[in-house]
C-alpha cells in the first residue's frame, strides 16, 4: 500500500512563506508525475504545479514567480516552495502520485495553508 504524507502547512502572515513536503512510502523513481493540488472550501481541487519524472516543471498562472516545486528522490520526497504568500493561497495542499496514463494515483491526506491579511 502507498502512503503518501504531506507536512510544512500552517499559518502565515500575507508575504511569507512555507515549503510543503510530501513524502511517499515508495521510490519516486520512476513515477510519472507528481503534483501538488489545492482546494478552497466549496470549490474543485485544482492543480497548482507538477513535476515530472524527467525533472520538468509546470505551474498554474496563479502561482507561477512564487511557488516551486522540487523533487529529491533519494528521500523520495517532493516539495513545494511557496513565497509571497497571498490570502487566496489559503487552502488544503495534497500531494498526488501519477504512474501515468492506466495506472492509479495516490493521494495524501492534505495539508492546511492558511494566509492572514
């Protein structure tokens, strides 16, 4: 069974900044994507960057100047750098596994971000 653990949420003033981490109980070799989501309360998970397993690196418009995500496979652990963080970043992060197109993915439990004013 794949776990996959996100850590770093939590409260920050507009500005700031956390670095998210999402750790799997497997290798991050080999997995196709791995993409860290966001949801806002009554609204749809949406993508917020991803990266591949050949190293490339997409973002959403919302995000793109301030996040960045990384991978270190040797600790198979994924992060996301947030900076200048705005109040509209305040979400739940999850972090999702991809193994690409006919196999399942894997999803964390979520982490909080909150950004005050």
């Amino acid at each position: 069974q794949v776990q996959v653990v996100e850590s770093g949420g939590g409260l920050v003033e507009a500005g700031g900044s956390l670095r998210l981490s999402c750790t799997a109980s497997v290798t991050t070799l080999g997995i196709k994507f791995i993409g860290w989501y966001r949801q806002r309360p009554e609204t749809q998970r949406e993508l917020v960057a991803v990266i591949s397993s050949d190293g490339s690196e997409d973002y959403d418009d919302s995000v793109k100047g301030r996040f960045t995500i990384s991978r270190d496979n040797a600790k198979n652990t994924v992060y996301l750098q947030m900076n200048n963080l705005k109040p509209r970043d305040t979400a739940v992060y999850y972090c999702n596994l991809d193994y690409g197109v006919g196999a399942r993915d894997y999803w964390g439990q979520g982490t909080q971000v909150t950004v005050s004013s």
